[in-house]
C-alpha cells in the first residue's frame, strides 16, 4: 500500500491530495495497513475512546489483560486466528459461512476467544484460558460471575462479556469499563473498541482468577458431550463439551439410569460453574467419584 502511495506522490497533484487529507483528517500513518496485518488506530477505535482499563477496582492482573488486549488494536480478525500450540496471532481459515471470511486464510490476527486467550496469557504467563468462548465463559478459573439482568454495576475491566446462549456462546469480549470493551468481533474488521452490547444475546459474564482451582476438579472424555438441568438426559440441555474439558465437580447423586458408550450408570455429578449435571459415564474415572461427596 505504501508503494502505491510513493509511486503517486510523485506527481504534484497526488501530492496535492495528500496534503488536504492530512489537514483534512487523521495523519496517513492511522489509516494505512502494515506489514503486520494491522488496520491502524483510526480504524481500530471508537474516536475519543482510549483502549485502556477505563474504571478502578480491577485485580492488577485483570489490568494487564486489558493492556494486553488493547495492543492488538488494529490487527485483522480472522476466524480460528489465535489457537496455535502458543497464544498469539496465528492465520486463520474461511467460516464457510460468511463471505467475508473468505481471506481469513492470508489474515494473521485472531478470533474472540483467541484474543481473551492471548490477552490472559500475557498477564499471567499462563495459558489459562486455551479454549473456545464457551469454554472460557464456563472456565475453572472462574472467580464470579454475572447474569444480564445485573447489567454493567457489578463489572470491571477485565471481565469476559459472553453472547449466545448456554449450549450456543458465540462471541466474547473484555469490559474496559466506562460502558466500552476491546473485542475481535467478525471477519473483515480488525480489533476494536465497542460499546459494550449488555442486551440482545448478551449471556453474561465472568471475572477471572489466576490463582489455583478450587474444589474437586474432574475430567471429561468424548466429544460433544451433553450437560443437562437436571440429573435426566430428559431434561433441558444447558452445554456440550467439545472435547475432553476439566470441570469443577460439587457434588454427585444416585439419579436416572443410562446407558452410554456401552456403560450403565445411575450416578450424576453437578458441576456448579456450568449449573448443570452430566453423567458420571462421562468423567474418567469409576462409576462413583470417591472423593466427590452425596449431593
């Protein structure tokens, strides 16, 4: 792009043109693209909007997550971008859905979750949060979480906003505070500043904690694995597991009866971060959990 540029700046009237632009707008640096895949601020933020934690009250390390986040401004969101064996940007690959991922092939950025991944990993120096936006909402490493009817009192900078639904959470984004977040929001734009979206399809959101898990800690095998409301597979659905996930188990009771990839059981455990069961046929281990307590 800057070649194009040199190449016409060599006429009078190019350099003419450029001229009133600069007078006119944001310097010609804001608006051009870099060898890096990168929009440039003007395209990456809401105008007098700073990417940065924008109220008090957060952990420090929530902070740096937002600094974290907020260094990628510009660069291209691109599906599936930021899920390599390390955090960072990576290229990503056509949705097959959305014609505007098309290129996401030669886009080096990230998708939501992989920006929320990069940006954790960055404040702590560990891959806490290597996963999709259902598997960052519904994290261990949870320390509260947030329903939409509490709106935006209770948030500060840092904490994940999650859209979709329970079995569905599509999108993910971190509060800036001040009613803003930085998000990677759909191919063809670049890492923003937004307002912060608290209706819709809003599901809610959650604050982050770095230090150990607590309580019984279980996992799961099998793909696409159901959790359900209550101790039933007749019961509404609330998330399935994409693949083999660590849970968070409270507690575990004698329910309905199945049988599943050639096993019977009767035990169901709860798993509070997700407020839903799944059978035990589904958690490695013996058919009753030792160390998990009776419901």
């Amino acid at each position: 792009m800057y070649t194009a540029i040199h190449a016409k700046l060599r006429t009078a009237f190019t350099a003419l043109t450029c001229l009133l632009v600069l007078l006119a707008g944001p310097p010609l640096a804001a608006w051009a693209g870099t060898a890096d895949g990168r929009a440039g601020p003007s395209l990456a933020r809401d105008a007098g909007t700073d990417c940065a934690p924008l109220t008090p009250g957060a952990s420090a390390t929530a902070e740096s997550a937002v600094r974290a986040a907020c260094t990628q401004l510009g660069v291209w969101y691109t599906w599936g971008g930021g899920h390599g064996p390390d955090p960072g940007p990576t290229y990503g690959h056509p949705d097959g859905v959305d014609p505007a991922s098309d290129h996401d092939n030669e886009r080096l950025g990230f998708d939501c979750s992989g920006l929320v991944r990069y940006a954790y990993a960055q404040a702590t120096g560990q891959d806490l949060l290597n996963g999709d936006a259902g598997q960052q909402y519904y994290t261990t490493h949870a320390a509260q979480r947030f329903t939409p009817d509490q709106g935006s009192g209770p948030l500060l900078p840092g904490d994940l906003l999650a859209y979709g639904s329970s079995d569905n959470l599509q999108h993910i984004a971190i509060y800036l505070g001040a009613g803003k977040m930085v998000e990677a929001r759909q191919s063809g734009t670049h890492i923003m500043v937004s307002d912060a979206r608290l209706d819709g399809d809003y599901f809610g959101a959650v604050r982050i904690n770095r230090g150990p898990v607590t309580g019984i800690t279980e996992q799961t095998w099998g793909s696409g694995v159901w959790t359900h409301a209550q101790p039933s597979t007749d019961s509404p659905r609330v998330y399935a597991f994409p693949d083999a996930t660590a849970v968070r188990v409270s507690c575990q009771e004698h329910a309905q009866r199945i049988t599943a990839e050639g096993i019977t059981n009767d035990a169901w455990s709860f798993l509070p971060d997700y407020q839903a069961w799944i059978s035990n046929i589904y958690l490695q281990g013996p058919a009753w959990l030792d160390s998990v307590p009776t419901c």
